[in-house]
C-alpha cells in the first residue's frame, strides 16, 4: 500500500476508471490515504454484467458504481472501509432510489420545474451517484457528509439539444445539493462539471465578455462563491480556487488527438466543490494531478481535516450485493472454445489439447490447415506462373508457398533433377539454366518494385518551416463549404507561442501549393 496519510482523513479524489484497473482498489495507490474516490467517464457499467468489473476478491464491499442503461460514460464511488457510506442513491430526481434501509439519501428539494419524463431523461445516463457519510469534524463534532459524484453532460455546439440537457441538468443538481444543504451536515458535489469557468482555467478564452456569456460559465457564478465576489453569490466554494486563487494553466483535461497534453494546452473541468461552511472550517489542501496519465483528464484532490466514521452496513447499492460479485461470473475461455452442452469447467480442457485452441481442433476434425497465399508475380507475369506451379517428376503440382520455400528455392524444385542433368551434359544449355535461375532469384528482389506499381502509397506531407519535420494530415469537420477537405500542419502539438514544442503556424490545403 503506498497510502501516507491516516487512513480516516478525509480526502475526496476525483479521477477516471483507468488509475484503479491497474492495481487493486484497496491498495488506493492512486490516490493515497484518500477515504473516498470517485470515477467516471467510460467506466461502466451500463446494463448489469456488460462491462468488467474488478475480480470478486478485489472489489470491496464499498464500491457504488452507476448501472444505467444508457450508452452513456457512468460513475462510480470508491469508499475505504474507514468511510463506508450510511445510505447511497443513483440519481438526482430519486426515481432511482432503492427502498430499505440505505437504499434512499432523500432531500430531492422541489421538482415542480421539471415533468417526470424529464427527471427520468436526466437521470437515465448513469451520471451521478450519492453516498450519505458521517463524519466528525476538527472541532470534534459529529454530522454528516453527502458526497454528490458526477459527470455533468457537455453542450456539443451541433447538438443544441444538448445545450438545453446540460442546462436541466445543472438546475437539477443545484436543487439537489441546496436542498441536501439544508437539511443539515455537509455536501460536497465532484466530478467532471464540463465547464471552465473563468478565463484563467482555459486555453484559449477568446473574447472574454463572449467567454462569460456561457450558459455554464453563468450558472457556475450563480452557484458559487467567492471571498472577493459580489454580495448574494452562492452556497458552494470552489476548492482549488479557494486555495489558489490566481495559478495559471491549471488544467485538468486536454485533447488526446492532438498531443496538448504534452504543451498544457487545454482546460479546468473537473472540480471539487464543497459548502461555504465545510470549506472554510476544514479544508486543507486542494491539488490538480496532472503528472497521473492514463486518461484524457487527470486526478483532482481535496483534504478535510474531518475524519470519516464508518456505517455499521454497507447500503444496497455497494457492489456486495451485485451478481457481477457472486461467484458466478464466466471464464473467456469459455467464449473461445467448443464446450458441450452439460460439461462443466473440466470440459474445456477435454475439448482442445494442441499447441493452440484453433490448431488443436482442427487437429482433431481431421481438416487441413489453409494454404498460403499466392506469389503477386502469378498475376503479372505469365511465364513465371510456370516457375510458381510447376510440374514435378510425378506430375503433381508444387504449391509456391506451401512449404514456406522462397521463389528461388522452389524454382530449383521445379526445374528438379531433369534440370541438373541438362547442365552437366551440355553447356549450351546450361547458360540457358542459369538465366532461368536468374530469372527466378530475380522475382523476390522486384517484388517490392511490383507492389509499388500496384500501391504507390500516400503523397508525401510537405514539411514545415518552423521544425522542418513532416505535417500531419487534417480533414475538415465543421459544417461550411470547405467541409471534408484536407490540408497540412505542423505535427506539433498546439501550446502556448512562447513554447517551442507547440506546432507552428503553418497551415497549406492538400494538393495547393500556397500556404
């Protein structure tokens, strides 16, 4: 275990499905000493069974994952055994709410805005995920902590529809949160908001009064507050900005196509928001991990002061009462062979025993393995299919790539002994065995220029005057009328003009000469 820090500490750490598939969850060598962790974006599962999940002896009993069954990225909340949640919820609208005893955090506030068809649209992504937490504080007092884990749709500009899904959706979480607020304890809202929200946590703001006119960017300075913003602002603080208010380039995702990562060129979207009170009172620390890779987002961290205190249960929605968990789960190699109906795990092992599943059967069927393929020059060259095909002594066929030869050997296999004779008895004729075995050495040295004839292969990129290195080939995506062309740039990433690994300004049409 690499943890370093007590293990009841009460961190909260946002980060992507791929840091805990890569060691076991509860070493939590991803994110060390944190009592609680959260996942998202391509995690899974959607439906049950339709995704891998940990092995049964690697998953603890407080893992709560998102099981929509939307094509949608889902999340999930890792808790140490030291914080094992009082209750957990899938949702925001609680028509995803579990009856019994942890099944149902409550606290949903007032969903008149929205139709029942409504509710069930935005909760039918598997987006967000609830656990209801005790805690005690610095002061030494006991309350509770709601941890709200989400992954908050994006407004794609060629899709407005899910513009307006976005805006619903942030209405619907803030409701949630302020009403959880009320009632009590403490609420902290992480994941990946899909938003940046001032000018400073992006790459590239542009035109900053078009920059804050957003409709994320307005609802985030509604929700928030800050110790230098106007009178009336928000219940909730953004951690990291508590902390740093004015550190640059702090980014937490970047574009993956394009190598930004590698120049910090992209954006802040992923936040740990918490309430006024809680952040003031116990926040500690807050930090943006950007050296982690394995995603196109890195892990961001807050640490509390306050300590965790653990339910006696886990709540219904842990991954212990889930089937993928039961012992029931098929092997792969059940999917790669011939198992009879009735035979059990012994079976598989009865059905193929050769050096290879594929191999072994097919051993076994009695068939015979596919013969390899024909020489390019048998479609070119007439005269040398006869080298290719040729007659042996007893009148059948030699096959050119059966037996593995190259095209010279198996013309010394073709001529075949009538060959040989014929030079040892008359020299005439051996000069004409010779030019033919030339001829014959001759057809693997030119294959190459034959499938050159063939496959010319692409035009070579024209290389730019910044780094003199090769461009990359573009298409153009947007709608317009240049839509569907291609053109060179700079193969560099793209940064900041002051860094001299970004991509220059080079930029030509493919098949112009200008630029």
């Amino acid at each position: 275990s690499a943890c370093r820090r007590p293990a009841s500490r009460g961190t909260c750490w946002r980060s992507h499905w791929p840091w805990w598939t890569a060691t076991t969850p509860t070493s939590a060598s991803a994110a060390p000493g944190a009592a609680t962790q959260v996942t998202g974006e391509g995690l899974g599962p959607r439906r049950p069974g339709s995704q891998p999940l940990p092995k049964p002896g690697l998953a603890p009993d407080s893992w709560v994952l998102s099981r929509s069954f939307s094509p949608q990225p889902g999340v999930a909340t890792f808790c140490k055994d030291s914080a094992t949640p009082l209750a957990a919820e899938e949702g925001l609208s609680g028509l995803l709410a579990r009856p019994g005893e942890g099944g149902a955090v409550g606290c949903y506030g007032d969903l008149g805005a929205f139709t029942p068809q409504e509710l069930k649209a935005l909760d039918s992504e598997g987006r967000a995920v609830i656990t209801h937490h005790r805690i005690r504080t610095s002061a030494q007092q006991e309350t509770t902590l709601t941890v709200i884990n989400v992954y908050c749709p994006r407004a794609d500009p060629q899709r407005p529809e899910r513009a307006a899904y976005q805006a619903s959706f942030y209405q619907l979480l803030q409701g949630r949160a302020e009403a959880l607020l009320r009632d009590g304890g403490h609420v902290v809202i992480l994941g990946d908001i899909n938003t940046s929200h001032r000018p400073i946590d992006h790459c590239e703001p542009g035109d900053l009064e078009a920059f804050q006119e957003h409709p994320g960017r307005r609802w985030l300075d509604g929700f928030l507050w800050a110790p230098d913003g106007p009178p009336g602002q928000g219940l909730f603080v953004d951690t990291f900005r508590l902390l740093h208010p004015s550190q640059p380039y702090a980014f937490t995702c970047w574009r993956i196509d394009t190598g930004a990562r590698l120049t910090n060129h992209g954006t802040r979207l992923d936040y740990v928001l918490a309430d006024r009170a809680l952040a003031l009172a116990e926040l500690r620390d807050a930090r943006i991990l950007p050296e982690v890779p394995g995603s196109d987002h890195c892990p961001v961290l807050a640490e509390l002061a306050a300590t965790f205190l653990p339910a006696p249960h886990c709540p219904p929605l842990c991954t212990r009462h889930m089937p993928e968990f039961a012992g029931t789960q098929q092997k792969l190699s059940r999917f790669l062979v011939r198992v009879e109906p009735g035979a059990g795990a012994a079976g598989v092992h009865r059905t193929c025993r050769g050096a290879g599943v594929g191999l072994g059967c097919s051993a076994r069927r009695g068939r015979r393995l596919p013969r390899g393929q024909g020489d390019l020059l048998r479609y070119f060259r007439a005269a040398q299919g006869q080298l290719g095909t040729g007659m042996g002594q007893n009148g059948q066929e030699l096959d050119q790539n059966a037996s593995g030869h190259g095209t010279q050997e198996l013309a010394q296999d073709a001529l075949g002994q009538r060959g040989q004779e014929a030079a040892h008895s008359a020299p005439g004729q051996g000069i004409q065995l010779e030019l033919t075995m030339g001829q014959a050495a001759g057809t693997q040295l030119s294959s190459t220029a034959h499938w050159r004839m063939v496959l010319c292969g692409p035009t070579l990129p024209p290389c730019c005057p910044g780094h003199r290195e090769p461009c990359a080939l573009r298409t153009v995506r947007k709608p317009g009328p240049n839509r569907g062309r291609c053109f060179y740039i700079c193969a560099r990433p793209p940064g900041r003009r002051s860094d001299p690994r970004a991509r220059c300004d080079f930029f030509r049409w493919a098949g112009k000469g200008r630029s």
